[in-house]
C-alpha cells in the first residue's frame, strides 16, 4: 500500500481534523492501516500516529514511528 502526495494531503488533513478533536480512537482507526514507509511520504503523519499511538498507551509503536521519523529527516 503506498499513498501518492494527492492521497497523502487528504489523509493530512483527515489526521488534522482528528487530532484537533481529540478523537484519538478514530485517528488511530485511519493512520494506522498504512505501514510505515507509506506514510514517510509526508511526514508530519509519522508524527501524529506517534503521538497518538502514546495517548492511547502504545509507547512501543510510538518509538517505533519516532525512530523512523528520526531517519527520515536525518
């Protein structure tokens, strides 16, 4: 599953809109689908699936996306 920068802005901003709500389980439910690698297309999802993955008590997934966001901007 990869995302094009199109499909990307939409999820953006899906993610956004979420995050804003604090609608945790819903933002969890849309981002993560999608493998890592898919979402290093545009980077700030790597970030709020990291957040999010530590509000709802996945600190290891978080680590896991914050390493990889580490790499990406490195």
């Amino acid at each position: 599953m990869s995302l094009s920068h199109l499909d990307a802005a939409e999820l953006l901003r899906s993610a956004r809109a979420l995050d804003q709500a604090q609608a945790y389980p819903d933002l969890v439910a849309l981002l993560e689908p999608w493998p890592g690698e898919s979402l290093e297309v545009e980077p700030e999802l790597l970030f709020l699936r990291a957040d999010v993955a530590r509000r709802v008590g996945r600190p290891d997934d978080a680590d896991d996306d914050l390493a990889r966001l580490h790499r990406r901007i490195a």
